[in-house]
C-alpha cells in the first residue's frame, strides 16, 4: 500500500513542466549529433579533395619533368621524337624558342640513336622556320653520325616543308599534304567601303611609306612593288633551302616552286619526300631502335591556366590586327 502510495506521489510531483524539459534535452541532442556529423563529413571531404589536388599536381609535375626531358637520363639507345603540330608561330609547339631546346637535348643524348622530328602544320612564320632550319643545320655538322628523319603527319606544307627540307630523309602518308614552296602577305583593304559609308581615315606619319599596306589608307604601286620585292626575296630564301636540303633527289619542274602543294604519293614521285612511313615503322624499321622517347617541349599547367583565363587574349588580339602585314609562309 505504501509502495503505491509512492509512485503516485512521485507520478504527481512530474507535471507538464517536466516533460517538455525531457524533449528538449532530447532535440538539442540530436541537433548537435547531427551538426557534429556535418562538420565530419565536410573536414573528411576537404581532405580528399586536397588529396586528390595534390596527387594531380603530383602526376602533373611528373608527367613535364620526364617528357620535357629536363633531367631526362638515357635510357638505351632510342629513337628520340620532336612534334610539331600547328602553325609555326613565335607560340605554340612550332616556335623556335620550343624546338630548339629540344632538338639540342636530343642531340645531345647519347642513347639517342636518331631523331625524328613529327610535322602537322600548314606553315607560318618563315623566321621561325628558319631560325629552326638554321638550328638543324647546325646540329648536324655537330653530331654527323646521328640522321635527323621527318615524318608527316596529315600537312607538311610552306613553313612546315621549310623545316622539313633540312631533314635526311622525309616519310609521308600517301594521302598527306606536302609542298606548298611559296610566301604570301595577305590583307584587306576598306577605302572603298569607307567612302561610301563617310568615313575619313585620319593617319598620321613621319616617314613617306610608314603607313605602308594599312587597309584603311589606297595601296601605291610604289608599296606594292616593295611587298612583291621582300615576298620574292623570301621565296629565294625558301627555294635554296629546299635545293639544298633535296639535292638530287629533287625533280624539278617549272610548278615544284610554284607554291602548289601535291599528296604524298605525289611528293615521293617528285623528289620533295623519300618514301611512306609512320613514326612507329620509322623507329623500327630505319633507326632499328624502337623504344621512343618524346623530347617535345609540352606547355606547363601554368601557361596552361593563364591562357584558358585569358591572359593572351590582348597579345593575341593585336597579332591579329597586323598579320596580314607579315609575309608568311602558309
């Protein structure tokens, strides 16, 4: 009776107050169980994303400091690979401040049994080329005992035959580009279209021909004879590359210099390339050496994210303006 007694006090004594106290201890429990859970999973989830980041750069840097060949150790004898793919500019895989720094490390390698230089390009600068060619050159008379081979990929044509031209032998596709011995300097002109539309071009200059070829201003026979002048005396400059480089092996004609460019079965018929071949068959069947190694100079990550923000987009834009100025070989 008296254990009865009891509970019913102690039943008395809880009142609502009680209860209401005994949820809410229970929701802030679970408030902070949970919040603790989220600040876990965040702290877990910037550490593998730093993780991952970090292995990415990892992979990054070790991907450029083996292929750009900057403490690149011999490994044997090999076939030592050059690319390049794109217009031979003052940018890009086709500068010569690019090709260069790889051609003398693979040059310089003595594992390195012969070097083969892989071109897909429509042409361009024909400073670039030459500074190339001149390289090229060079390199040869320092290492005689070690071939320099081009193989063509889909174009080798203009500044990227410039190039080609110095090689020992040049291997093509039957379907590929090739030729294409010439220089141009293209442009626009708009004076007509400014007359009928009002417009007054203001141009000031010291210096009679300082406006010389600006597409606002009527071109003078005097300037026009001036740009065929430097075009033709590029061209020469083209033209003994290529004699030089083909010897005998070339079978001229009154087009081969002509700026035409022909395919590739149509280049080995007329002496401007040797035979057909891929980088592969080159290495194996012509080096004997089929291990490969790239020598390519690849752009860094940070270039890489500094032009994809646009960081050459002014540089880029002003080029464009005045190209048509700038004889090409293209």
């Amino acid at each position: 009776m008296s254990e009865n007694n009891s509970n019913e006090n102690q039943k008395a004594n809880e009142g609502p107050g009680t209860v209401r106290n005994w949820e809410r201890e229970t929701l802030e429990r679970l408030v902070f169980a949970t919040v603790r859970e989220q600040r876990a999973a965040r702290r877990w989830g910037i550490f593998f994303k730093l993780s991952f980041l970090l292995l990415a750069l990892f992979a990054i840097w070790a991907y450029s400091d083996f292929y750009t060949g900057s403490d690149l150790e011999s490994l044997g004898r090999h076939t030592a690979l050059i690319e390049i793919d794109g217009t031979i500019d003052d940018e890009g895989s086709g500068a010569a401040d690019t090709v260069i720094p790889s051609l003398n490390k693979a040059f310089a390698d003595a594992g390195s049994a012969a070097v083969v230089l892989r071109i897909n390009s429509p042409g361009g600068s024909p400073v670039q080329a030459g500074i190339i060619v001149d390289e090229i050159q060079r390199l040869k008379k320092g290492y005689p005992n070690k071939p320099l081979y081009v193989v063509v990929d889909e174009i080798c044509a203009s500044g990227g035959y410039y190039i080609a031209a110095a090689a020992d032998k040049i291997y093509v596709n039957k379907a590929s580009i090739v030729g294409s011995v010439g220089v141009l300097m293209d442009g626009f002109g708009f004076t007509g279209l400014m007359d009928k539309l009002g417009v007054e071009r203001r141009l000031l200059t010291a210096g009679e021909n300082k406006g010389f070829l600006d597409p606002f201003s009527p071109q003078s026979d005097k300037q026009k004879q001036h740009a065929l002048s430097m075009l033709n005396e590029i061209h020469e400059q083209f033209i003994s590359v290529v004699r030089a480089g083909r010897g005998k092996r070339l079978k001229e004609n009154p087009e081969i210099f002509s700026g035409l460019y022909w395919t590739g079965a149509k280049a080995v018929e007329m002496g401007l390339a040797d035979g057909f071949g891929t980088v592969d068959t080159v290495a194996r069947e012509v080096v004997k050496a089929e291990d490969i190694i790239d020598y390519t100079a690849h752009e860094g990550l940070p270039e890489r994210v500094l032009k994809k923000f646009g960081a050459s987009v002014g540089s880029g834009a002003v080029k464009s303006i005045y190209r048509g100025a700038v004889p090409s070989l293209r």
